[in-house]
C-alpha cells in the first residue's frame, strides 16, 4: 500500500482564505474537521451554499502536497501549511493522480474517501498575485484544465490527526475514475 505523512494540520472556525496551523485537527464523520467553518453534511463554501445549500457537503477536508509549496517557491512564491486553506498538508502522496473513492487511512484512526479536485479560485491571486496561473492550468497536449490546488474529501471515520501521522493509500475497485472538480 502506497502513502505519505501529514506535515502539517490546520483548521479555522472563521470563513477566511488562509488556516493557522494546529498541533492536531479531530476529523468528525459525516462532517469534516471539528471546528472548522467548512465542516457539515451539506455544502459550507459560500458560492456553493448561494447555488444550493441542501447540496451534500463533498469538500469536508481539503488536502494538498506540500511539494507544491516547493514548485511555486522556483517561481518566487513563497506559500506555507495552510495558506492556500488546506486542512491537511501531506508529503511523499501524488494525491492528484488518486482515483475517485480512494480511502485514505490517516493516523491510528481516521479515513477520508477522496471526492475530487479542488477547483482554485480568485482569491488564491489576492493571496499572492499571480499564484492561481501556477495552480491551475491547462493541458499542452490535450488543452484540458489541471487543477493542481490539492483534492477534497469526506470523513467516513473519525479521529485525530496530527503532524507526523502516517497516510495509507487503499484505491477503490476498478474501474477507476480520475479526479474531476468538485
């Protein structure tokens, strides 16, 4: 089984663009991170909420590869565990090439079922102007948008989850389905 390490945690009971790092997030099921604003079984984002708030809720926890932090810092950004408001910062995991329903055993207790991209919007340029390019673009071959702003997921166990903890990857039964934007 494939996997990584969460570097970093973050969460934030305010809607804002950036999360401050904690030392441990506790994953709710059905809900998302204890505490956090987007945590709930129907939809939590704003423009989500103003198009239908009855929507389930598939952006429960955000995840991002902190080797991203590391590509846009060659291009002279300089972005850290949590600012592009991303719960749970991991290391070693292509989480964007997981399939559709992909388990994600995290720490001792915790398992997230991986629902898809997250699309990057325009506040990622307010953050840093210029980021959202370096974040989102498209496919030289194909001309297909790739997101690369991390994935979206929901809790189906419970539990703790602090720097340090281990990630395990269980892929779904095939056929797999890519990652498209939730």
């Amino acid at each position: 089984m494939m996997g990584g390490t969460v570097t970093a945690v973050s969460s934030n009971g305010e809607y804002a663009f950036t999360k401050p790092n904690r030392p441990g997030i506790t994953l709710l099921a059905g809900l998302g991170v204890e505490g956090d604003v987007h945590a709930g079984v129907t939809v939590k984002h704003r423009s989500r909420m103003a198009q239908d708030p009855t929507r389930p809720n598939l952006r429960q926890v955000h995840l991002i590869h902190e080797e991203l932090f590391e590509e846009v810092a060659e291009k002279g950004f300089t972005v850290r565990p949590g600012d592009l408001g991303e719960n749970i910062t991991t290391r070693g995991l292509d989480l964007l090439t997981l399939p559709t329903g992909t388990l994600l055993h995290i720490g001792a207790e915790a398992v997230v079922e991986v629902t898809g991209l997250r699309n990057p919007c325009l506040q990622i340029d307010a953050f840093q102007d210029g980021l959202l390019k370096h974040v989102v673009g498209r496919d030289e071959k194909t001309g297909a948008v790739v997101r690369r702003a991390g994935i979206m997921a929901v809790v189906t166990i419970g539990g703790p989850v602090r720097p340090g903890d281990t990630v395990a990857v269980e892929l779904p039964d095939g056929p797999h389905r890519p990652l498209d934007r939730v």
